[in-house]
C-alpha cells in the first residue's frame, strides 16, 4: 500500500509573503497537487509534513528564520485543503523522518511505497526520499509537482533520485488513478 507525502507546502515557503518564498514557480504545483489529493484522498493515506522551527533553531544560521512553530507561516497552504483525518508531521530538519515517528506511522499503516510531492525539490523532498529509501520504502516523485529555487537544482534533484535511489519519477495525471 501507498502513501502521499506531501513535503513542506506551508505559507512561508509557498506565499510570496511568507519568510522564505520558494518564487513565483512553486504556484504552478499547487493545481496538478490538488487535484491529485482530491483524486486520491479516499484510497491512500496522506501525510503533511511541516517544517516546524523554534526561534532559535540552529538551522537559521544557514536560513532566515522561516516555520516558526505555532505561526501563520507554519501553516499548509489552504490551497490544498488539508483535513482533519490528513496526518501531519512536524519536522526540525530536511527529512522528514529525522527525528519524527514518520517511519512508525507508516509501519502502522502497512505502507511500503511512498508517492512524494512538495517543496523544495532538491532539498526537504530529496532528503525525504533519500530516508525513505534506506528504510526499503518504494519511491515515487510526482515530477510535476515539485519545485526547486533554479532549474538546475531541480533537475539535479529529479536525477538524483531517480540514478541513485531508484526512485520512480511519474506525474501526477498518470498515477492519480492507478491507486487502490
């Protein structure tokens, strides 16, 4: 069975107000990502995770302070609808495993195969998978819904994965039915 991550969609990474804005690319995600979720949310589980930082985090020497715990900008995107039943992770470092009970959440769920989607490309979501694929999860990345600060970067990102994890790289419009 498959769950959906999706990695850091949260208003200071995805609203051109938000502390750490990805750019003007990261809106063009947000329709492929939600008509993905609205096709799949009653077939497989999906996880939100959240960037989650306390304002003296050690990764603000390397960022500007972004996701701090408990503000607007923590937030998912209400672009992608989240609910209740959704699962949410909150995480202090790129990968969403780091730290987290991500890995007993999906042993819970029988999860072995993980579709992953979110921001940044070659970062929180790269990271994620990397985890992912040394805990023996299969991994998808839904190429168009994921986005990166430069072409490069995510090109390099989307190659990575696919080279070195083995990771499938699909589309959210070819995969969105093949669940179940």
């Amino acid at each position: 069975m498959e769950a959906v991550i999706v990695v850091d969609m949260q208003k200071d990474f995805c609203y051109p107000d938000g502390a750490l804005y990805a750019g003007d690319e990261v809106k063009k995600i947000f329709p492929p990502l939600k008509r993905f979720l609205e096709r799949v949310r009653e077939r497989v589980p999906i996880i939100f995770t959240q960037d989650w930082h306390r304002k003296d985090d050690r990764e603000f020497k390397i960022w500007p302070p972004h996701c701090i715990m408990n503000t607007e900008g923590a937030e998912v995107i209400d672009e992608l609808d989240p609910q209740e039943e959704d699962y949410y992770i909150r995480k202090r470092r790129y990968s969403a495993f780091y730290g987290t009970d991500l890995d007993l959440i999906l042993r819970e769920l029988k999860i072995d195969g993980l579709i992953l989607a979110g921001v940044l490309t070659n970062i929180c979501v790269l990271h994620t998978a990397a985890d992912a694929a040394s805990r023996g999860y299969d991994v998808k990345v839904l190429k168009d819904c994921t986005v990166a600060l430069s072409e490069y970067e995510y090109e390099y990102a989307i190659h990575h994965m696919q080279k070195v994890l083995n990771a499938d790289i699909t589309d959210s419009k070819s995969l969105g039915f093949k669940l179940g």
